[in-house]
C-alpha cells in the first residue's frame, strides 16, 4: 500500500528530476500569443508522431473540446486526448481501456451487464444502468449525445482520436456533463483513398476482424466503410454445469458520406450498427443471502483475492443471455458564411434495444434473477454559430433532444420467499415509460483581452421535463390472492437551470500557459425506477457541482511535456440510490424499497498530472497520476437513527485517493526491416469503495466486501513496424500476474442481503496483424 505523504514526495522528486535532467531553456513573455496558438497540421492517420513516424512526448495535438480546432496545451481547461498511436500504447481496444491512463478516471464494464459502462470523473459519476437513471459523464460519438450508459461501451472502430473533458462542460456540450465528458471523433472520409485491416487471435480463443476503407467516387463525393467483428470464450466458467459467462460475441459497422460541392460547404452523413449478443455478465458474492422467512441460503464460495481463478454459479434455467442492437444515423453539415463565420446544424437519431438477463446474486439460488428489456430511441438537433479572430473565438448554438425510454422488466425469487410461503412461484413484473425533453442555448467566447492574456466565459441555460409512468404487478402462482399492481403515474417534472464558465489563461512564454477555471455543472431530477411501492418517494431532484480550477501546461527543451491542475469541487444534491425494507400493504410480506435521495453534500479536491518526455530518440516515458479527497459534508437517511439521520462518515464511490499510470516504450530501428517496439505500463488505483452503500445499516462498520484494496496491473507489448509503417505485428499482454481484482459492486440488501461484486478481466495474450494503405 502506498501511503499518500511517501508517494507525494516520491512524485515531486520524480518530476523534478525529470526537469532537471533536460537542458535548461529559457523564453521571454514579450514573444507573441499568435507564435504560442499557431496551428500546426493535425497528425497524420498513424497518430502522434513526428516528421519521422516516430512517438515523441512533445507532438501537437489538435483537439476540438471547445468546438473549434486547437492545440491541447493551449486550451485552460483539464483535457486528455489520445489518437490511435497513443491507443495502441495503452493497449485499449474498447472504451474501459481508457482506464488508468486518464488521471482520476473510472471508466469499467457496468455491474451486471455486457454492454454498459460505469465512468466517473473526479468522483462524479452514475454507476446505475436502469433506463430512468441519466448518467452524469457524457459520451459523445461526433458530436452526438449517448444519452444511456447502456450502449456506450464503444469499440474504438476507425476513430480518428478520443478526448476526454474533466469538470464540468455545460457551455459547449449537450446535456448531463456535470462530471465532464468524453468525446469520440471518426476519421472522415477524404480526398485520398485509405485503408486499412487488422486480424487478432488470442486467449480464450479471441477472434477479431477490423477493416475500414474511405476515398473519393466522385468530384466533391467521398465515401467509407468501417467493419468489426470480435468473439472470446468466457472468462468465467459455472462450477455446477458447462455454461460459461463473461464472453463477448460483437458485430459493428459504420458508414460515412462527405459531400464538399464548394470549398465553403461540407455534409457529413453516417449511419452505424453494433449487435452484441453475449452470454450472461456474472460477478460473486459478498455474503450469505436471506430469506423473508428468516432463513439463510449458504453461499459456497465467498469472495476471496489473489489469483483469478474463481468459478460462478447462476440459477439453473435462467438462459445465458445478453443482447443489445444499437444503431443510428447522423448528418453535420457546415457553411462558411464568412471566413470568420461558419453555421453548423448537427441532425441525430439513435435507437438502443437490450434484453438482459441478470443474476444479480450470483448464485444457483432464484433470489434477484431479473430479465431487462428496453427499447430507447432519441432525436437531436443542434445548431451552432462560430466565429473566429485574431483577439476573439466564440460559438453560441441551440440543443434539442427528445427521448423516449420503454421498458419491461421481470423479477423472479421463489427462494427470496422460503419455505415459510411455500416457493408460492413469485414473479414481479414493471412497464414503465419515459419521455424526456431537454433545450438549451449557450454561448462561450474567449477573447484577448492584452497580449498573451485571454478570457474566456460561457453560459447554457437548459429547461428540462421528463413523463412517466410506470405499473408493477405481483404474482404468486400458488397464492393468487396475494397479487397485486400499483401504477404510478406522477406529474411532469419541470427542471430549469442556468449554469455559467469563466476562465483565465496567460501565455507565459511560447511553451508554458497558466489558467484558472470556474464552472458550474448541472444534471436534471428524475424518477426512480426502482419503486416498488405506493409509500417510496418516486421522484427526485437535480444535482449540481461548482467546480474550481487551476492548472498549467508545459513543454521543456522539446523534450519533456507536463500538465497539472489543482481542482475543488461543491457537489450538491447528489442522486444516491439506497436499499431499504417496506411492508407489502397487500400480502403483509417485506418488501424491498430502493429508493434515490437528493442525500445532501459532498466536497471533492484533488491534483493531476500528466507528464511526458522523451529523454533521447526512439525512447517514450510517460504518466498520469492523480489525487483525490472527497469526502460527504452531508448525507441524510433517517435509517441512521444512531448517527441523528446521517451517513456522512461513509466513503464516497469510485473515489480512489491514488490513481497512477507509468508507461515506457522503445523502439529498436533496424534500417530498411523497419523497427521493433518494446512496451509496458504499469497502473496503480488505491482502496475504493465499490457501491454508495458500504456499511450496514445504522452502523459506521464497513463492508470489506464492497470494498477494492490498493493493487497494480502490468501490460507489455512487442511489435514490428515496416519502414513505412504500413505493415506491423504485434503481442499484446494484459494484467500480465493475473490479478483477480474488483471493479464494480451491486448492493441491494434489503432484497436477501444481495451483495455482489465484478471483476476485471484476467491474464489475456493477443497476437495482432495489420496492414494499411
């Protein structure tokens, strides 16, 4: 275990030494902004490398995090950008393989789901798949808003490059971005013709197919067509039959269109699919279960640590089922009115279909075995007005979204009842509906207000309702007069909010900026889709965090790039989702009660850095390292009778303290064979809490279970390069001990004390062959 004081000093020492090992430089205030924010060409589809095709810790980046084109270090804000060199290097091949190289990031497979994924930033986030819940990082694919965290585990097919905002995004981004936001950019299709594939085969018989292709067919016309497909065994095989879980069976695609019949105009306009049809997504258990009748169901095979090497039980006939389909269609098109002034409208459509099956007490016992179907679609427009200057940028645009969310769920726990109720055959179905309307107008500028200093400020103003309506029935197969339905159908919620940006920034000299931030980040109430009788509140309020920032970013001798921000957050109004018991008004018989509290206040304050160097030619060091203090200033249950209603003493979720990167690569030139890289990174996350509920009931005594201890994972990779880059083969190994390690936690004690616990993925080889043209 790391602790905080040696490892602070450790780092300073570290970065230090790494400044002092560089040549000393030295630049001058009085050398202008225009030489500082000139605009290098963006990189070219290989990723960050220099004129040579080499990675260095110094290559511009262009990022579009304020929606205009600019260099990552002159934008004063915390943002991480990575193309697809930068990709390879931290051996992510879907969106969780951001995890550990953003500072203070989580970003994991969701609990109990193969096509969900929990992401908070800065301890903000919603770790909940149920539809009615919004998720409070926003993913963005081109711009366009995903607005469930079902569906957005994305592969990283054809993708130009990722970027992720941290704090909250409001001024520019579509909505739910309280805790920031992470944007996916595809490669477009251009004037020359493009293409490449990519083979993989590895452990637990991985297959994986990837191709894409894009050009010209006409004067003004270009078109592209990317490709996946990718399977695995499972990681988890059933201790009582030959099922096995955790596996992945995926298919995507893509196509894009870009029409340019001037210079002054240029439509976009993609269409994508991705089909994921796995098996069930299983994690294991905390504890011994319950039963209403007081009995207890003895768990075989209790959490442990160490190897991973565990096996996993499900009910037997619940089918081995996840499916989701996700597809949708885009169009952008903008128009330079002037070459200072382009108007942009961006047109989506999404639909999201999934039928899960989840056994959410990961045992042979029928307790909280529940199937999920939900059929989600969504409409979006946004207009946008930009300018730009030689003193003045500025964008001022208009959002529109309107979702509907559909669902139908199923709850089956014969054993939940005991013998005491006969296993009375107990079924609990829920339809629900949802219908959510969010508009929005915001502006945000930056403006040179004397050489080298800029400020920049933006305001969004959103109004937001949401419909619904919802209908629970009880069954009970052998006493049918024990059944029972309850409707829900609560007024519209109206939410309004103004949330405003103000930043600061000074070019201190050509390579080093100074920036302070202050933002506000909003995220609209709700319903609670978990209630299940007519007592539970079913509705809640919004939650929003002011956010203080202050950071700089650097470049020493061409050699050594470092990135740092101070950050404090006021979180307040936080949605939390806590477990519960009610009595049944109906049957007499307990009845779980799952209920969202706006609980109260929590204060968040942390440092990042991001550093890289390239101390001689072919040799890359890099890290990220981040820090976090949250703790809850306020948060009221009136279960906590014996701390005055208060469970502020509690840990905050996903909010390690420690989260740390180190990588390194070297690239070996062998002359005309090309080069041969050798690579590894090594990641550190500190103990976290697992789920908002970590102690039980009425006590500050914690719950070790739903609890990760502090833990490093190592990859490594080996690949060749041919001298043009066009040919490479690579090995790729992840979580190289096979560290058996928790990611996620599932905590509904008031239904048969279920608590579960998800794990990251074991020990995996990969063998990787690609070609480009």
């Amino acid at each position: 275990m790391i602790r905080a004081d040696r490892f602070g000093r450790l780092l300073l020492a570290g970065v230090a030494s790494l400044a002092i090992a560089t040549p000393s430089w030295a630049q001058t205030a009085e050398q202008t902004t225009a030489e500082a924010n000139q605009q290098p060409p963006a990189p070219d589809a290989t990723g960050a490398t220099n004129d040579e095709g080499q990675d260095t810790a110094t290559t511009d980046v262009i990022v579009t995090a304020r929606r205009t084109d600019e260099r990552i270090q002159r934008v004063p804000s915390s943002i991480s950008a990575f193309n697809e060199r930068a990709l390879d290097r931290i051996q992510a091949t879907d969106t969780t393989g951001l995890q550990g190289a953003v500072p203070n990031l989580n970003i994991v497979q969701g609990r109990g789901s193969s096509n969900a994924t929990n992401i908070f930033i800065r301890g903000i986030g919603q770790p909940d798949a149920l539809q009615t819940f919004d998720p409070a990082v926003g993913v963005y694919v081109d711009d366009v808003y995903l607005s469930r965290i079902r569906g957005n585990q994305l592969d990283l097919l054809d993708v130009e490059r990722i970027e992720v905002l941290r704090g909250p995004q409001g001024t520019l981004y579509g909505k739910n971005t309280i805790g920031g936001a992470i944007k996916f950019v595809s490669r477009k299709p251009g004037d020359e013709l493009r293409a490449e594939g990519s083979a993989s085969v590895g452990s637990y018989k991985q297959f994986d197919l990837r191709g894409n292709i894009s050009g010209p067919i006409a004067n003004g016309v270009a078109v592209g067509v990317s490709i996946m497909r990718s399977t695995h065994d499972g990681y988890v095989e059933d201790r009582l039959d030959d099922r096995e879980y955790n596996d992945r069976d995926s298919f995507g695609a893509r196509g894009a269109v870009a029409f340019t019949p001037s210079d002054r105009i240029r439509i976009d306009l993609t269409a994508d699919y991705s089909r994921d049809d796995a098996a069930l997504s299983v994690g294991r258990p905390v504890n011994n279960l319950t039963t209403f009748s007081g009995g207890t169901l003895v768990v075989t095979d209790p959490v442990g640590s160490g190897k991973y090497n565990w096996k996993g039980e499900t009910t037997p006939g619940l089918p081995n089922s996840t499916k989701l389909k996700h597809y949708g269609f885009a169009g952008t098109a903008a128009f330079d009115v002037t070459d200072n002034v382009t108007l942009k409208s961006i047109t989506a459509y999404r639909n999201l279909k999934t039928d899960d099956y989840i056994d959410i007490d990961a045992t042979h016992y029928e307790v909280g075995d529940v199937f999920v179907g939900v059929d989600q679609h969504q409409f979006s427009q946004e207009f946008q007005l930009a300018y730009t200057s030689d003193r003045f940028n500025g964008v001022a645009g208009l959002y529109y979204l309107n979702e509907n969310v559909d669902s139908h769920q199923e709850a089956y726990a014969d054993d939940l009842l005991g013998p005491l109720f006969l296993n009375s055959g107990f079924l609990r179905t829920i339809d629900d509906k949802l219908n959510t309307k969010s508009y929005a107008g915001y502006a945000n500028g930056s403006y040179e207000i004397v050489p080298n200093v800029r400020l920049s400020a933006g305001v969004r103003f959103t109004k937001e309702t949401k419909d619904y309506w919802r209908t629970t029935s009880t069954f009970f197969s052998l006493l049918p007069a024990f059944n029972s339905t309850y409707v829900f159908a609560p007024p519209k919620g109206k939410w309004n909010d103004t949330s405003p940006m103000v930043s600061l920034d000074w070019q201190a000299t050509p390579d080093t900026m100074v920036y302070a931030r202050v933002a506000k980040g909003f995220k609209s109430g709700g319903f609670n889709g978990r209630a299940n009788t007519p007592g539970e509140s079913t509705k809640y309020d919004p939650e929003t965090v002011w956010s203080y920032e202050a950071g700089f970013k650097t470049t020493v001798a061409k050699q050594l790039r470092l990135n740092g921000a101070i950050f404090y957050n006021d979180y307040k109004d936080f949605q939390a989702r806590v477990s519960g018991l009610d009595t049944d008004p109906v049957t007499g018989l307990p009845a779980p009660k799952l209920s969202v509290l706006n609980a109260g206040k929590m204060n968040i304050k942390g440092a990042e850095l991001e550093a890289s160097w390239t101390p001689i030619q072919n040799l890359l060091i890099d890290s990220q390292i981040g820090y976090l203090d949250a703790e809850y200033k306020e948060f009221d249950d009136v279960r906590f009778t014996a701390f005055n209603g208060s469970r502020a003493f509690q840990t905050p979720a996903f909010a390690p303290k420690w989260t740390v990167r180190f990588g390194t690569q070297y690239t070996f030139d062998l002359g005309g064979s090309g080069g041969i890289t050798l690579g590894g990174q090594t990641r550190y996350r500190s103990k976290q809490a697992l789920a908002v509920d970590n102690t039980f009931v009425n006590t500050d005594t914690k719950i070790e279970g739903l609890f990760q201890d502090g833990y490093w994972v190592e990859d490594a990779r080996v690949a060749w390069e041919n001298e043009t880059k066009k040919l490479s083969l690579g090995l790729y190994a992840n979580n190289l001990t096979d560290k058996a390690y928790k990611t996620d936690g599932q905590e509904f004690s008031s239904v048969g004390n279920i608590r579960t616990v998800y794990y990251g993925n074991p020990r995996t080889f990969t063998l990787k062959f690609t070609a480009r043209y």
